[in-house]
C-alpha cells in the first residue's frame, strides 16, 4: 500500500539511511549543475532548484516552488559509483623474482541512492546485464550492486532534452528499487518494492491515505510522458540503422562532431574501458587498473599494424550503432534509455535523437542483427593471471618465439582458443594456443610491440602470467569425416597448428586434410621441421607459398589466394581461415566464387582486447565480441560486416 | 637532459618528482642536468636525453645536431621542445620587427627568425607534452624506456580526464572558451576543475577536430581574431593548431 | 632440354580443363592445334630468357617453373612459381620483341607451346576465337595483377 510523507520530512529518511549505515548519494548543487555526490542531510538536495537544458547547454535556475526533486538528469550519472572511473583490479608483487598476482577485493561502501529516476534505473539494469549475466562476471560490480539500495523517484516534468517516454524508461521509475517516491506538491508519494525498502518505509514518519495522492501522481506521470522534449522513431530502428550506413548524414554529424567522447562518459550505459599496468620504478608491487575508455579515442580500434575506426564518421558510426543499435544483439535491449545525457553534454550539441531519426529514415533497405546470444555465467572475472613457468624458447624466425609453459593445473583448452600473455609492468596481450599436450602449452607470437617483445625476450625460467583459456575454438566435431582445409596467412599459422596435430593424431575422423599456407619469405616459415614432416605425410596435403622467394627455394611463389585457385578444392568441404584480415578477405573471395557456402567456412577475427572476457567493449566487432563469441567466427554470422569499414 | 629555449619548468618537474627520482638515480647514471648542477657539457654517447625547449637561435641548432649524434633515445619535453612553444609566437610575427621593438642594439640578437620544435631538425624517438610536463607521465616515460617499451601515454582528449574526475563541463555551464575537445591528454585536467577552460598546453591531440572547434568558439561570441588567439597559445605552432588560426587570418 | 624431332601429340584434348582455352569448341580448338606443339623441360632448364625473342606463348601442362627478372648489378627477383593451366610469355601476344622475365623448370615440365604470330592472325581472322581467348587471357592477367597487388602490400605483416 503506498504512503504519503511530507516533502518537509525527506531528511528522516536521510537520517534512517545513514543509522543503517549508508553513504547517501543524492543530487545536489555544484558548479552550476546538479551533481551525484554524497549528502549530510537532505538540506543539500537542490530544493527549489531546476535545471533548464539545450543541446550543448545546461543552466541552473530557482523555481518558484520548494520542489526537492525539479529537475530532472546532470553531468553524473550513477555508473561512477558502481563502475567507478578509475580502479584497481589486480595487484602484483614480486617476490624472488616471483610473480604474485591477486584480485583486488572490493572493500567499498554500501550507497543509498536517492533520487534514481526511471532512465537511470533502467541504464543501471542495463549495465547489470554487461557486468553480470555472463560468459564472465564482475564481482566488484556485483558487490557493488548487492550492497546499494535504490530510492527512485518517478518523473512529474519532463525536460526538454528527455526521450524516455519512447524508449520505453520513463517517466515513471519501473524495475529493481527498494523505494519509489513521486513529489505532489508539498508531499511524497512513498512505495516500497523489497524487504529492505518496506523496512524503511515502517521507520518513516508516513501516513496512511496514499491512494488519493496516488491518482494525483499518476496524473502527473501521465501528463509527463506526453511533454518530452524528445523523441525518438525505435520502430526496426536498429536494422534501420544498420541498413543506411552509407547515409550522407554520417559525413555530415562527422564535421560537426569533435570526437571529444564526452557523450560516452556521460552515459550511464557505456562501459568500455582501458586497462593499463601502473608503471613502478622501485618496490615490489604493480597494479592492474581500469578506467573508463571512449570509442571515439584511437586506441579503442587500433592493434598491431591497423586502425579499424581511423576517423570521427566511423568513431561516431560505432557509438550511435552501438547504442541503438548493435547493443540489442549484445544484451537484448537497448543501449539508450533516453536520458538526454549526450544531448547535453556534447559541447556542439549534437542530438542523438535527430541523428537517429534522420539516418534511420534513409533509403537504405533494413538489415536486421542477429538474435541476443544466451551465455552461462561463471562466478568470476578471468582477470587473475595465473604464474606459469617457461619451460623452453624455441626461435622460429627472426621475429617470432615459440614459448612452451608449463600447463597450469587443470588447464583444458579447445584448438583456436587464446590466453592472455601478462608480463609485470608491460601489460597482457592475446596469442593462441598453438599447441599443447598433457604438460606444456605452446604459443607462437611475433615480436610487433611493446608486450610482444617483452615476451619474445623470455628465456627458460622465467616467469609470467597466463589467463584464460578465453573464446571460441575451431568447430573440430563438425568437421568429422569431411573435407578440411586450413588456409594460413603468416603467424596465423600458430592457432591452426593446433588444430591440424589433432586432425593429423585423429586421422580415422579426418581422411580429408590440406593445409594451404603463405607467408612473406622463405626465412618467415614457421614451424619448418614440423611442416616438412606435414609435406612429407601422406594423411595430408600441404603446400606453402612466398610472397618473395630467392635462389635457395624451389617451393611455391605467389600469394596463398593462388594456391587456393590452383588446388581445386571440394565445396562441400569446411574451411579454417587464420591470417591478417587483408588475406582472408581475398581468400574468401576465392572461395565464395568457388561456390563454396558461407556456413562452411571458418575465421579467426582478430581486434584490440583488454579485458578479454566482455566487459572492456574494446573488441567489438558490429554486433558481436571477438573475445567471447570469437575469434573463431562461422562466415555467414559475419558475412555483411567483414571487410567493411567502421567495423 | 639538454635545454634549449624555454623556462626550465619541465626540468624543474624531473626535479619535483623527489621519491621517484631517488630510484631514478638508483636505475639510470644522470651525467647532465643543468637545474640540479653545474656540471659542464660532457661529450656523451647517452643512452637517454631529455631536451627542453625549442630551436631559436642557430647556436642551439648546432647544440641539438651534435646532441642527436651521440644519443641513442632522443625524448623531447614540454610544449616548447615539441611545438615550439609560446616562444613560437613570433614565428606568426614579423621577427625583425619584434627584436627592434623589444632590444636596445638588434645587431646583437643573433636568433632565428622562428622558434621551432626539435623534431622539425633532428630525428626524435619520443614527443612528451605539456606546459609543464606532467610528473607521472614523466616517470612513465623513463620507467618505460628502463624496461625497453614504448611508454603508454594515451593520445586522447583532455575532457576524458576531465569526465573521469567528475568535473563539471564548463563549456556546457558557462559557455566558457576551452581547447580540451582537440587538446592532447596528460595534464588530469587541472584547468576545468578550476572552472577555466583548457588552454591546450599539450597540444592537439590525434585527428582534433579544429574546425568544428573554432565554429563552437564562434557560436559562443569569439570573433576572428579571439579564435586565433585561442590556438595561438602554448602550442600555436603545433600543426594542427597552426593551420586553425591561420584560418581566422 | 625441348624435345624437337617428336612428332607433335597435340590434340583437341590437349587443351582440356586450360583455363586459358576454355569455352572454345572442339571445332574451334582444331584450328589452334594446328599451331601448338609440346615440349618437355627439364629441372634447371630455361622456359624462356628475358631479352630472348618473344616468338611463342606457352602454357604449363605439368611441372613447375619459376618466374625471374632480372635487375641492374646481377640481382634477381623471383616473381612467381607457375603450374599447370598458367600461362609464360603473354609478350607473344602483344607487338613486342623480346621477353621481360625468364623463366626456369623447378620440377620437369611439359608445356604447349603456341606459335605467337600465327595465333595472333588466327584471333585476328576469326574473332569469335580472338574473343575467347582474350577474355580468358585477361582473366588471367587480372588475377596475376591482383595477386602481384598483394604481394606490394606486404599483407602477412599486416593485421
Ligand atoms: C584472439 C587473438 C589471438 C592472437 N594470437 C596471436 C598469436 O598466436 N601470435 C601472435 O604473435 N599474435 C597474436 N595475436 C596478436 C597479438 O595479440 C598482438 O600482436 C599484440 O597484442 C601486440 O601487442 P604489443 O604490446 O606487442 O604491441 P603494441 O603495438 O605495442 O600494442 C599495444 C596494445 O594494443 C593492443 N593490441 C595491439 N595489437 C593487437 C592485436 N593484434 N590484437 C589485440 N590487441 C592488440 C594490445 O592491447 C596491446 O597491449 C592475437 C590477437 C588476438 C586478438
Ligand atoms: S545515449 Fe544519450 S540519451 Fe541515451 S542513455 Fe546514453 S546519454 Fe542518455
Ligand atoms: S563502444 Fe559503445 S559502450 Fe563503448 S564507448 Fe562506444 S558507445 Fe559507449
Ligand atoms: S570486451 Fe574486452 S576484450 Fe572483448
């Protein structure tokens, strides 16, 4: 049954908050706008206060009433608590030249928000699905979220830069809070929706009757629904979306558009990140930290030798896809609660709303996204390295190092699966399995950069951090009795050796095996004993091109694309692609005009990781994350993304 | 660590990062540092030099070429060495013009018409920003180069910094002039967290968006040559900065 | 090396699955074989030799060779291996004199050798066969050129 409360009384529930050991984070005034920030008591919540919004600005002005709660969204939003900016996730100390890694508890506060409105409650539930609903979960998060207690409170004004009427999160505050309050007049409409919420309401000084002002409220709520200053068309709107990437309007927002990533630190739903290794020059101890990234930076879409998103229309591409867009293939709803944030905050005004109406309304034919993907949460966060031990460096070219590890205990990984390679101080990077057996994990990687050539100067003994194994492997059992061919373009051999021992060991199941490979010359073959004896096997068919051959080599010239047109290869067969994305690209051609079907071929997608488990947002590629549904990607799931620009 | 032409204030930054530098003298042989001793000029080789300040005066470019020669890691420090610096003023100016009006014999001043950043003379492996420098980015840069990696110095825009602590924009507030949109990250921030606008010190960051910048400071009242005053600054003859104002002519 | 005093074996099916001949008749290939004969190449023997005389254009039956230019100072560039269905000395097609590349046999090798003039004023009599041939022919070239793009671009040290 709801109450009603004098409005005169907000700070008794203050006070009870606080006796139940809360820190109470509310709205309240600060540099000319209205911020999140912890109060002493509820004098500090902006009473008698609006805030009058337009894009690319935001002023406070006096009302003519005491309202506590007339205003509506600011600058902050409640991610800051939850998803703090900065955070230390692993510590590692030294000790004997032995690495110690370990998770950093999260020893924080339990928050009582008060005055959580319905976009940012739905914009916290959002990010719950990110952090939370699996394949991996973050437990600082999750503690985080456990610990706080949510008192909503539904909208009875709209502003003019709202739109959450047509994103369907508002005005009225719907979902997971303890307490709900509505402001009529000088009273509070009070609704309790958890043990803990209907606790508190029995403290409060309530008074019965709530149902009258409840019809008040509800009016209210009502009438605010239809003033929004916004709105947005989401009929189809993400496969409107994707189906006009070649608007006009993109190039146009692109000029407008600083690719400063304010809106994306202002959104209470975006959560990329970066994670970097604070540097030490003495002590013994280094840590692991995150904080909030943007996709409008460089670095978001850059790895070794290729930048996915080189210009402000793909950056502003990504964001406005990935927020109306992509996001409902990631996580099943929207990225967008419709709280006007962007709009605000963006120093040149540039309105979501206007943007996505005007692109979504363009000729192009709607291309629908895949299905939201179902995952298994684990009760961890894969972010742990574990120390292993360098069993053997074996030189496989000027550049490249096999490292062979000592297997982790309980270590069991799928061929085309990668780990997370971490060194103290230098920061972890992805490389494939390229082969194990019952004691030692081998990885093949190429000296390219700072992570990589700290790796590749290992030598036996030395110690270093493995975590995973992460991602999707090569689809062996599919592949039993078929053809199989592996095409391999330069180090893309390492992730495919795996897979072809087995094939090899299990040659009952695989009677059909060619291996076509191509790399820069004769001097960058890798594995070269071991691919001799793969040529010399009569259970499969190998052949290796150079891109430049000299006098010494009698094997092929020509790129790996003319050896796939030279080998008559079955349709029917399956095919495991791995290489730079240039050379898949030409070599799918290949074979698509080969009449091979797109649901048989297989490839390894590679972009920049972070995390490694679906929390940093760096690896996205469209709808989809390389490190949790990839790398290895069946080509028809990614057919209309592959080889465009902005992905 | 060498300087050309600036104020000292990024060597005194090496200086201020006390513990730190402790360790610094611990892990690396300082042979050079003209803020900390008076040591003379050694002949090198050096494995490491920090060089503050810009080209101005052909003294200093012989200096600089003959630094280079026996240096194998050449890091350039602060908006001087890397921009050219507010020194770099003159280099819109009529140069003669500026040292009669400012010395009593001109035949004296024996300096370069333009005030120039390191690298366009000699080869530099590393451009660290700011004015000043910043100290963690500093020791990043050293600890990086101690374990041979190419130190993580994002190259994005100040508001991200600006974001992450909390502050409140003060361009959508007060309409305040800011270059933190196309400004090169490092410094935390520090300018809008005390309610000014970013001045650019660390110059502009990757693909900065000048021109969409400019249209903004336009919007909220600046004429011409306010604009260009607003990219002639600290780091006015950054590329990018440069070919803004020249825009607002 | 060539095999000159053999009676020519050519034959219509001689040219099956070439995919430089494809979509001919067997009408239509009589005529070419007519100015067609083979030879067997052994390892290390020349296939043609750049600044030779570009009289014949020949296709790969079986076997292998490498392509080879010649650079300034004694250097060589290995270009490309070639095998069967590839064509050597498109040049005899073309108004031009003398060979650009060499090429030479990794494995033993028979090839079709076609007589570059009469085939030119066979395609010039008979455009229908001219036709053919060409388009198949530019297929070709535009696969080498797309594959000698790939190489400049030195992908496998991409991402
Ligand atoms: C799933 C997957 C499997 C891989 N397997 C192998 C392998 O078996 N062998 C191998 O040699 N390489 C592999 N790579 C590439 C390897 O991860 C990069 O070469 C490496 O991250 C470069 O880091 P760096 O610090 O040496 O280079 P820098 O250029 O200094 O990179 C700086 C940062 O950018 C990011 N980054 C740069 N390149 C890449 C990249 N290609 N992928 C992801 N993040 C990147 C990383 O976060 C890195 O820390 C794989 C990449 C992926 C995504
Ligand atoms: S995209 Fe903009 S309107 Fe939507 S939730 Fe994010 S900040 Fe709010
Ligand atoms: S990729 Fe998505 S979540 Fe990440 S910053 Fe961009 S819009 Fe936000
Ligand atoms: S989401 Fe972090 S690497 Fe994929």
């Amino acid at each position: 049954m709801p109450e009603r409360i004098a409005a005169t009384e907000l700070n008794s529930l203050v006070s009870l908050l606080q006796a139940d050991g809360y820190r109470v984070i509310a709205p309240t005034i600060r540099d000319g706008a209205i911020v999140y920030d912890e109060i002493a008591s509820a004098g500090e919540l902006p009473v008698g206060w609006t805030d009058d919004q337009a894009p690319g600005e935001y002023r406070l002005r006096r009302r003519d009433d005491s309202a506590a709660f007339g205003y509506v969204v600011g600058p902050h939003s409640w991610k800051q608590f939850l998803f703090p900016a900065r955070e230390q996730l692993v510590t590692l100390r030294v000790r004997d030249k032995q690495p110690e890694w370990s998770a950093v508890a999260d020893e924080g506060p339990a928050y009582a928000f008060v005055g959580v409105r319905g976009c940012d409650l739905a914009a916290i539930e959002i990010q719950d699905t990110v952090f939370t609903k699996g394949p991996f979960v973050d437990g600082r998060y999750r503690a985080r979220r456990d610990r706080c207690l949510i008192i909503a409170v539904n909208c009875t004004e709209a502003g003019d830069l709202c739109f959450c009427a047509s994103m369907g999160t508002g005005p009225r505050a719907d979902g997971d809070y303890d307490l709900r309050l509505t402001e009529v007049g000088d009273e509070l409409l009070v609704e309790a929706a958890s043990a803990r919420g209907r606790s508190l309401m029995d403290r409060l000084p309530t008074q019965a009757g709530g149902e009258a002002l409840q019809v008040q409220a509800d009016q209210a709520i009502t009438q605010c629904g239809d003033a929004m200053g916004r709105s947005l068309n989401v009929t189809d709107l993400p496969a409107k979306l994707m189906g006009n990437l070649e608007h006009p309007r993109w190039q146009d927002v692109a000029e407008r558009c600083l690719s400063c990533g304010n809106c994306t630190m202002a959104c209470p739903t975006c959560f990329c990140s970066n994670i970097t290794d604070t540097s030490i020059l003495s002590g013994d101890e280094t840590a692991r930290e995150r904080s909030w990234d943007s996709c409008f930076t460089a670095d978001h879409s850059t790895i070794h030798g290729a930048q996915f998103r080189p210009d402000v229309k793909s950056r502003y591409q990504q964001w406005l896809t990935h927020k109306l867009a992509t996001w409902t293939s990631q996580f099943g709803t929207s990225g967008c609660v419709g709280c006007g944030r962007c709009i605000a905050w963006c120093p040149v005004g540039i309105d979501i709303t206007e943007e996505a109406n005007a692109i979504a309304a363009g000729p192009g034919h709607p291309a629908p996204l895949p299905e939201p993907k179902q995952y298994e949460a684990r009760e961890n966060d894969g972010q742990v390295p574990v120390p292993v031990r360098v069993a053997s460096v074996v030189r496989e070219t000027h550049d490249t190092v096999t490292l062979t590890l000592d297997l982790p205990d309980g270590y069991q990984h799928g061929h085309g699966q990668f780990n997370m390679l971490s060194l103290p101080g230098v920061g972890d990077v992805p490389i494939s399995v390229s082969g194990s057996n019952g004691q030692a994990l081998e990885h093949t990687l190429r000296d390219v950069g700072k992570a990589t050539g700290a790796l590749a100067d290992l030598v036996t003994g030395d110690v270093l951090g493995l975590r995973g194994p992460f991602g999707t492997a090569w689809p062996i059992e599919e592949a039993v009795g078929r053809s199989v061919v592996l095409i391999a373009g330069g180090i893309g051999l390492a992730p495919l050796r795996s897979v072809l021992r087995e094939m090899i060991a299990r040659h009952d199941d695989f009677p059909h095996l060619r291996l076509l490979y191509g790399t820069r010359t004769p001097n960058d073959i890798l594995f070269s004993r071991e691919l001799l004896g793969w040529i010399q096997n009569s259970r499969v068919r190998a052949h290796v091109t150079v891109d430049r051959g000299d006098s010494s080599w009698d094997g092929n010239i020509g790129v790996v694309t003319k050896l796939i047109r030279r080998k008559r290869l079955p349709k029917d067969g399956l095919y495991f692609l791995c290489g730079p994305e240039i050379m898949m690209h030409f070599a799918l051609a290949e074979l698509l005009a080969d009449d091979v079907p797109e649901k048989n071929i297989y490839v390894s997608m590679e972009r920049n990781m972070k995390c490694a488990v679906g929390l940093c947002g760096r690896c996205q590629y469209g709808p989809h994350f390389v490190c949790k549904d990839g790398p290895v990607f069946r080509y028809d799931q990614i057919s209309d993304i592959f080889g465009k620009s902005g992905f | 660590m060498f300087k050309l032409a600036s104020c000292d204030g990024c060597q005194l930054t090496l200086l201020d990062c006390e513990d730190e530098l402790l360790a610094v003298a611990e892990a690396v042989d300082i042979v050079h540092f003209p803020e900390a001793s008076s040591k003379v000029l050694p002949d090198g080789p050096f494995d490491v030099v920090l060089v503050e300040g810009s080209v101005s005066t052909t003294a200093q470019l012989d200096e600089l070429r003959h630094i280079r020669a026996c240096t194998r890691v050449l890091i350039t420090i602060g908006a001087c060495a890397t921009t050219g610096g507010i020194q770099a003023l003159r280099n819109f100016a009529d140069h003669d013009e500026f040292v009669r009006a400012v010395y009593a014999r001109p035949d004296y001043i024996d300096s370069l018409t333009t005030a120039t950043p390191i690298a366009d003379h000699v080869g530099v492996d590393f451009e660290l920003r700011g004015c000043p420098i910043d100290k963690g980015q500093l020791i990043e840069v050293i600890t990086a180069l101690l374990v041979g990696r190419k130190p993580a110095i994002p190259d994005e825009s100040v508001c991200l910094e600006c974001k992450r602590r909390g502050t409140v924009c003060v361009v959508v507030t007060k309409n305040e002039a800011c270059l933190g949109p196309v400004t090169h990250a490092g410094c935390g921030a520090i300018c809008p967290a005390f309610a000014r606008g970013c001045y650019g010190c660390f110059g502009p960051r990757e693909r900065p968006n000048t021109r969409a910048l400019a249209t903004l400071l336009k919007k909220h009242g600046a004429d011409d040559p306010e604009v260009r005053r607003h990219f002639r600054l600290f780091t006015g003859y950054s590329k990018e900065f440069r070919e803004e104002s020249e825009r607002h002519e | 090396m060539t095999a000159p005093g053999s009676p020519n074996p050519v034959t219509v099916e001689t040219f099956r699955e070439l995919p430089t001949f494809e979509g001919l008749t067997d009408t239509q290939l009589e005529a070419i074989v007519g100015l067609a004969h083979l030879e067997e190449i052994d390892v290390g023997a020349p296939v043609l030799s750049q600044g030779g005389p570009a009289n014949d254009m020949r296709v790969v039956i079986s076997g292998k060779c490498r392509l080879i230019v010649g650079l300034a100072g004694n250097r060589t560039q290995h270009l490309m291996t070639l095998t069967r269905g590839e064509v050597i000395g498109w040049s005899a097609l073309l108004d031009q004199a003398t060979w650009l590349a060499s090429a030479t046999a990794l494995k033993p090798m028979t090839v079709l050798v076609l007589d570059g003039r009469k085939l030119r004023a066979l395609c010039d009599s008979d455009h229908d066969i001219g036709y053919r041939l060409m388009r198949n022919l530019f297929a070709d070239v535009a696969g080498r050129l797309q594959d000698t793009r790939l190489q400049l671009l030195d992908m496998y040290s991409h991402a």
